[in-house]
C-alpha cells in the first residue's frame, strides 16, 4: 500500500446531542483520488471541517504526513498544503476573476517580500493558464460575484490548484453544476490529480461521478462509518444500497 | 486612461497644494488641515476600507502621538525635564534655538510614529479577534481609554494639558512650515498607500474584507496583513497628531483625542468618497471640509444640522459614495469589465460554462 497523507483515527466529534461523527477512521493515500459518499446529514462536511481545523475533535487522531494536526488552526493546516473547497461556493466576490486567482497563491514559503510583490508577472501568468484550464479564461476581467454559480465553483476549484496545495478536500465539486458539464469536471479533476499530482478527497453526492473518479470509497452514515472499498465493493454491498435508498 | 486621468488630478491637487497657500495666505492653515484629513481619511480606508475593519479607535494614535512629541521635545531641551515643565502650567517658557526647536519637533515626529506603531502592534493582537462592529466599539473603547488614562498622568500635565514649545519664527512661517509638514506626510501616505494597494498585500486584504473565513481557508495569514494595514495607519496618524500638536500649541484631552470631531469625521469623509478606493477617500476628505468650512462660516449654529443631513443623505442614497457610485455608473472607465453576454440571453453552452 502507498504511504497515507491523510491518517484519521477515531475520531469523535458531538454538536451538543447531536453525533456527528462517531469513531470515524479512514485514511487518504497520497497521489490516490478518494471518495467520501453517505445520505444527507450523515457528517461528511462535519469530517472535512474537522481533518482541515475547522472546529476541535471531541477525541481521536488526524495525521497529515505522519504529523498530528487535530490541534492545528485552519490557516497553519493550510499552509501545511491541506485546501478545502466548500459545498456553499465561497471566492472573493467583489474581485475579478484574476486577482481572486492571485490572492490564492500559495503561502507556505512565503518570505517577508512576497507580501508586496507586485501582481505582474510569473503569478498572473499562472493564474490566466489556470483559468484556461478549468475553462474561465474569456471570464477572467468579470467581477467573480457576477458569475454564475457553476462558473464560480470552477473559480473556486481553480484558486485551490493555485495554492500548489499536496491534497485538495472537494466538498460536492459537481452540485450546481449543468449536467453537460460534469464530464469536463471530472476530466478537470482527474488531470489535476495526474498531472499536477495533487491528492484529491471528494465528497460526492453523484454516483456516477464518484465512482468513476475515486479508486477508493468511503461511505458514512448517521455519523459512522458503514464500509469502505473499491467503487464496484460498495456498489454491491446491501448496507451501502440501504443507506440511501432509506432500507431498513 | 485611468493612468492619464490620475495624471490630471495629481496636476490639479498639486496645483492646489503648491500655489494655494502663496494665493491664500489666510487660508495657509485651513489647507493645511485639508491635507490632515486627507491623510487621516486615507489611512483609515486601509483598515477600513479595504480590509473591512471598521475602526472608530485610529484617533488614539493621533493622541499618543501628540503626547510622545511633547514629551520628546520638552525633555531634550529643557533641563528640568518635563514633569517640571508641565507642573508649572505653562508659566515656564524656555526659549529653545531655532536649531533645538526643529531637531526636537524631527524627533518628536519621529518618536510619534514609532510609538504609534509600537501600540498598534500590541493592540492587534488581541484586537482583531473581534470583527464586524464588535471591532468598531472596541476600537472606540481604546480610544476613549487612552484618552482617560492620558489625563490621569500628571507627568504630561494630567488634565491641564501641555503648552507645546514655542515656534521660533514669525507667524506667517509658521503657517507655512506646518502646511509643508501636513502636505508632505498627506502626499507620503497617500503614494505609499497606492504602491501597497497594487501589491499582492492589496489583494490579501481586499479578500479578507470580502470573505475572512475563505481567506483564512486558502492558508493567507490574516492577523499579519491586518497588523500591518493597522500598523501604517497608525504611523501616520502618530505623525501627523505631532505636526497636529504643534499647530495647535497647547494640548490637552481634547485637542489630543477629538473622538466625535476628528475621530468620526475620517470616517464620515471616507464614506463620502467611497470606501476601499484610491480615491474615495482623498475626495471624500476635499468635500467634507470644503463643506465643513463653509457650513461654519454661513450657516454657524445649524453647521451640524448640515453636516448630519448630508452624511444621512450620503447613507442612504449613496452608501457606496461617490467613487462607488460612478464605479457602478461607468465601470468602464474604471477598468471593471462587464460581461455582455450576460446581457441578454443567460449562458451559452460549451466548453466555457
């Protein structure tokens, strides 16, 4: 098995009598694509938010690259290289396209100039071939806040990649999305982990998508973890099927 | 074309900097606090503008630092040091050199930023835990606290204030020297500001004013660019409560922390204008005091009444002010691209969403 760059060990975590998550473990193998799926309300947002700093673990464990993070804030967490995108799309809406992609550059080495660099050069460069990438590149000089919600999803999946980040946390990276438009997300994704070799870990309400997408899948619910293998295990497993059809 | 239109208006206010005073003596001091709320209103928008922390407390610095510049410049050239000075209110005059008094009123300055600066360090880290008008109030609260501890050192006069060193010079030249002063630092502030504004530290903070969580999120350290945006404000604040001082020649509590003047009117003159631009603020702080100026002279007794009208006016038909407003009315001339596509018909399909 290839070396784990996200290792949760059981954790808990309650929003008063509410258990979120409850004795969740599972792990993110480095250069892997690895789903999280599981009905409404079963606590996959609650474990993102907890694995990137968002709030403290009630108990448990979260190592990224063999070192503790659960004490972590969520800016140190992120300048460890851990980006989240969220399910509720969040970018700096009154600025254009372009300078929300700069402000995204990475902040793991910054030196004490790169606060006052100017925006011209290597960093808008990048920015605009990365807004070529996912496609937004006739958009870059709009106001991000006047795009439409898909096109502000793409930004907000863009600005992530331009933080260089090792592994990348996609809270429901299709919902909203036109369903034409899927496919180029998923190739999107699927180049962003193979060729950018960025680590992805997705919650993903679409079928299709996260079993064509992940090589491994991790399904919760009501804030447990019900089982987890390859997309064509959990595809035949009763338990999974139960989950979401509302079985017994 | 903003470049050329930039160039415009540096030609007029400079102009208007440069010949005002040798046309309009009378108004030598009047222009020169034109400068100071230019400044003041400027360093405001960093925070509060651009970052979208409301302060109500970058007063305090203009108090601290009118406070250090007369404790510099008393002690460095009064032997009997300044608790003797300020003990004998304002019976002691020494007469200090020309040279003594300006290497003083250098140091003081000087001391003032440095001290402000210092204080805005401290303050922040424990400040900017509060957001949104928990800010604000706290913010208020540190001025109005610093305020009432200042009067309570008698080292510094405690509430019967100090009398500043006298100018050695004639009246005219020192209008004319403390005008130089307030342009030079209005003019200081203002470039540096411009230069900041087109850094990657003007995106950093624009993004914690529209989404801090986000910001926090993508790994931008946002206590260190707020520290800083705070940090030069209160600088020049320092500075320019100095210079402030002087011009005034006597300071106490209120010459020091004018809380509901000055203390809101940098806001008041940054609403006007327009919040988180260039612009906004330089404009804002014309109009505020051309009005101010004249309001006092025209309609004295309803000054206030005119003053408050046209901020209520400004709140609730303009709230963006009036660079926000033409923004919105001609985002071309602004560089603001508009999608046109958008117009009509909602998205087309393809590749591009």
């Amino acid at each position: 098995m290839s070396e784990q760059l996200i290792s949760v060990n059981d954790v808990s975590k309650s929003y008063g009598g509410v258990h979120a998550n409850v004795d969740i473990t599972m792990s993110v193998a480095k250069g892997s694509i690895t789903g999280i799926i599981g009905p409404n309300g079963c606590g996959k947002t609650t474990l993102f938010n907890s694995i990137v700093g968002y709030h403290p673990i009630d108990k448990g464990s979260i190592k990224f690259e063999n070192a503790e993070i659960s004490k972590l804030r969520v800016g140190d967490i992120a300048r460890l290289g851990m980006l989240r995108t969220f399910q509720q799309t969040r970018i700096y809406g009154k600025m254009n396209c372009v300078d929300n992609m700069q402000i995204s550059v990475s902040h793991r080495s910054s030196s004490k100039t790169s606060i006052f660099a100017s925006r011209k050069g290597e960093i808008k460069d990048r920015a605009e071939s990365l807004l070529e990438f996912v496609g937004l590149y006739s958009k870059r000089n709009l106001i991000s806040g006047d795009l439409s919600f898909g096109q502000q999803k793409l930004l907000e999946f863009a600005m992530a990649l331009m933080n260089e980040p090792k592994v990348l946390l996609l809270d429901e990276p299709t919902a909203g999305i036109n369903p034409t438009l899927i496919n180029g997300l998923i190739d999107r994704l699927r180049r962003a982990n193979e060729e950018l070799g960025i680590t992805l870990c997705v919650i993903e309400h679409n079928m299709r998508v996260i079993m064509n997408l992940a090589s491994k899948i991790y399904c919760l619910s009501n804030g447990k973890m019900l089982a987890s293998g390859t997309p064509s295990d959990l595809q035949n497993d009763q338990r999974v099927i139960d989950a979401y059809l509302g079985g017994s | 074309m903003i470049a050329r239109n930039d160039a415009y208006i540096y030609g007029a206010l400079g102009i208007l900097g440069i010949l005002g005073p040798i046309f309009f003596p009378n108004y030598t001091l009047s222009i020169a606090y034109l400068w100071m709320m230019v400044l003041m209103a400027s360093t405001w928008d960093t925070l509060g503008g651009q970052t979208g922390y409301n302060s109500l407390g970058n007063i305090t610095f203009f108090g601290v630092g009118m406070y250090i510049s007369a404790i510099v410049q008393v002690s460095f050239f009064y032997e009997g040091g300044v608790g003797e000075y300020t003990s004998a209110m304002g019976s002691i005059k020494p007469v200090f050199t020309e040279s003594q008094y300006f290497i003083g009123l250098g140091l003081g300055i000087l001391a003032a930023g440095v001290v402000s600066v210092l204080m805005a360090l401290v303050f922040s880290s424990f400040m900017f835990g509060l957001r949104g008008p928990y800010f604000a109030i706290g913010s208020l609260g540190l001025a109005i606290a610093t305020a009432e501890i200042t009067i309570t050192i008698n080292y510094v006069g405690g509430a019967s204030g100090i009398s500043m060193p006298l100018f050695p010079g004639d009246i005219e030249f020192r209008s004319t020297f403390f005008y130089i002063l307030c342009f030079v630092f209005a003019v200081a502030a203002h470039f540096l500001l411009r230069w900041l504004y087109s850094t990657q530290f003007g995106l950093a903070i624009n993004a914690i004013r529209d989404d801090e969580d986000k910001a926090e999120a993508m790994g931008i350290p946002t206590l260190k660019y707020k520290r800083i945006g705070w940090t030069i404000a209160a600088f020049f604040m320092g500075c320019i409560g100095a210079v402030a001082g002087n011009m005034a020649g006597f300071i106490d509590k209120e010459v020091a922390y004018p809380i509901p003047t000055f203390g809101i009117f940098m806001v008041a003159m940054v609403l006007l204008g327009g919040k988180g631009t260039l612009w906004g603020p330089v404009l804002g702080a014309i109009l505020f005091h051309v009005i101010k100026e004249t309001t006092w002279t025209y309609l004295l007794n309803l000054q206030w009444v005119a003053l408050g009208l046209i901020l209520i006016v400004n709140i609730v038909y303009f709230q963006q002010g009036i660079m926000g407003w033409l923004q919105s009315k001609y985002p071309e001339s602004f560089g603001i691209a508009i999608d046109a596509s958008r117009e009509g018909a909602n998205v087309k399909s393809g590749e591009t969403i």
